[in-house]
C-alpha cells in the first residue's frame, strides 16, 4: 500500500475554507496484489460467511387494516395484497402468520363513527380495542399486539389531533390520545405506539399508563415522522386524509436531519422503549443519525407508497420482487434498524425469501 497526500486547500480553482488534509488511500503497490477483497466473494458460502447484515423474521412486524362486521376480506386497492379485516378474518389470518413466525402486529381501525372531537378513538366499543382482547384471548402471549395511536382515522376533519381554527392544538389533542392509549391498553395491548407528532404526547402517555396500573404496557414512538407523499396509498387504507389543509404543523419536514435527533431524544427522555423512523427508504440517513444518537431500539415504518411502488413495478414486470423487498430489508437493518415494520412481511415469510440471495 502506498500512502497518497492531495492538497485539498482548492475547490474547483476556488480556495477552500477548508484546512488542507492528507486523504490516504489505498494503491496497489506491484504485482503481485496481495490485497483482493473479491477472496470472500467468490462462493455463496464465504459471501454468507463475512455479511455484515443478517435478517430474521424477529425483526418483522405486520400491520393489519381491522374493521366493523364479519367474514369482512376486503382487499385494499392502492396496496395490491392488502387487505381490511373484521375480527373474526384477522383472526385467521393472523393464525396463518404465526404459523411462519409472524408473531408481532400493528393495528389500525379502519371505518369508525368521525366526529370533530375525535371522541370514538377512546371508546371501548372501538374496533381496535375490540380487536386488542379478541387476539390476546385467542393467542395470548403467542402474539405481540401494538396499537396505533392517532386520532385521524376518528376525526370528521381527518386531522390528527383537535383543531381550532385550522391548526391542531397539542396540549387538547395530547388529552386525547392518553384517553386512546388507555383504552387500548385496558383491552390488553403489549405496546401502544403513537404516531400524530404531538410535543409532549410520550411523558403524558407514560403518565397516564403507569397512573392506571399499566407500567408494562410499552411505547413505540413514531419519534421521527416526516410530512411524507410516501403515505398516499394509506389514505386510501385508513380512510385518514385530512378534509382540508395538510400535516406539515405537525410532521416533520423532510429538508431536516439535526431536528430529528431532536425529537428521537426528547422521547427518549419521555418514556419510549422504541423509537422509529418513518418512512423508511427514502430516510436511511436519518435512521443511521438517530441510531447512533439513542441506544434504544430503533423501528422503522416501510410504508405503503414504499410498498406500492415495489408491487407496481413487479407486476409490469419492471424489476425481481423478491430481489428488491430484500435489498430494502438490507439497507434498512445496515442503517441501523432493529424493527422492520412492512406490509412485506408475510411474502418473505411464507415465500422463504429470507433463505435467498439477494
Ligand atoms: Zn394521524
């Protein structure tokens, strides 16, 4: 190896701020190489043997669609694959994941009573709180059961949180998703995750959980949620656009990285057992920074204009499915995720896509 100094004092012709810097490099000295770092590559074998990142279906959690009614499989256009359930359907079909492993999932209501108040979002004849104890009497502890805690899916405005006069008011809204996290958790869910970006929401929940007994129930923060175009298809699944006006008071800004260390820590503080980043592809940045800035777990939320842009494109043909779920996975666990949340799971479960190349 030879060692290599560049000036670095000039930026095209420009002089730069910067101080000059010796780069050292790596230059193959004379043959013969003794440096060849395609050794390891060269079978299946000793490629599995150096990977630096290795998937296990530990890592997944499947988010659900639950609705009112019975024997309801209503597939979900904008998400080729995905469906809404009633109980009894989830049930089952949840019976089938647990079956390849899929022992963790992530509910959302779907086709609640929308008020301005959001106030069905905390009622116990919700249909998640109803879901909640029918899949913890079927499969108790077999089965790990967040919740989502967001009022949009319950507010007649579609916003997620109380509004007045166009903006969410955080300290009412924060009320409000204490009432829905309680609720979830006295109908027996393992982890409560809110996901509105509400100042404060985490402390409060924390509070009002550990003041009714529920010390154990756990928090999954949406810590570093992005005003995203990534969640359209969702929309559709979750019946939540917002009627007027967007989140952009609420979620984060997608230009900001330092900012997201900032929410990721003030969670920390507050209480969460998990934080996550969503969405997750376009982000992998900021899933390294906030990783590095935390040591606990990190989640992150493949979300579904992430997902229906991989279907899109496989059913024209345009791209390997399985290749490509795989290489995302990847990236997502070598920035630094612990947690995959992806409506994936199951296709790389029951197809085996863990045991393929990539
Ligand atoms: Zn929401």
């Amino acid at each position: 190896m030879n060692e290599i100094a560049i000036n670095a004092t000039t930026v095209n012709g420009e002089r730069s701020h910067y101080e000059p810097r010796t780069i050292t490099t790596f230059v193959p000295n004379s043959t013969p190489m003794n440096i060849r770092p395609r050794r390891t590559r060269k079978t299946a074998i000793s490629r599995n043997m150096v990977a630096e990142t290795r998937l296990n279906k530990d890592m997944f959690v499947y988010p659900y669609f639950v609705t009112h009614g019975k024997g309801v499989v209503h597939p979900i256009k904008a998400m080729p694959g995905i469906s809404h359930f009633s109980i009894d359907t989830l049930i089952e079909d949840v019976r089938k994941g647990l079956q390849h492993g899929i022992n963790k999932v992530l509910l959302f209501g779907v086709g609640e009573e929308k008020t301005e108040d959001g106030s069905s979002s905390h009622s116990h004849h919700s249909i998640v709180p109803q879901a909640v104890s029918a899949l913890k009497k079927e499969f108790g502890d077999a089965l790990y059961v967040i919740t989502d805690v967001c009022v949009c899916a319950y507010t007649s405005h579609g916003h997620c949180g109380i509004l007045e006069e166009g903006y969410v008011n955080n300290d009412k809204s924060v009320d409000l998703l204490c009432k829905m996290a309680l609720s979830h958790a006295q109908a027996g869910a393992d982890m409560v995750a809110p996901s509105d970006m509400m100042d404060g929401r985490i402390g409060a929940i924390r509070e009002m959980l550990d003041d009714h007994g529920f010390v154990n129930t756990g928090i999954m923060s949406y810590s570093v949620k992005f005003a995203s175009a990534y969640y359209g298809p969702f929309r559709e699944a979750a019946d939540s656009s917002p009627q007027s006006g967007d989140r952009k008071s609420y979620q984060m800004d997608p230009r900001n990285g330092n900012e997201t260390i900032r929410e990721a820590l003030l969670d920390e503080d507050e209480g969460a057992d998990i934080l996550m980043v969503k969405p997750a592809l376009a982000y992998l940045d900021i899933i390294r920074r906030v990783k590095d800035a935390t040591l606990l777990p990190l989640a992150c939320y493949n979300v579904s204009g992430e997902y229906s842009m991989v279907k899109a494109a496989a059913s024209q043909g345009l791209i390997d499915e399985q290749r490509i779920v795989m290489e995302n996975m990847t990236a997502f666990a070598r920035a630094g995720c612990d947690i995959i949340i992806t409506y994936h799971a199951r296709d790389i479960v029951e197809k085996g896509w863990l045991n393929g190349a990539i």
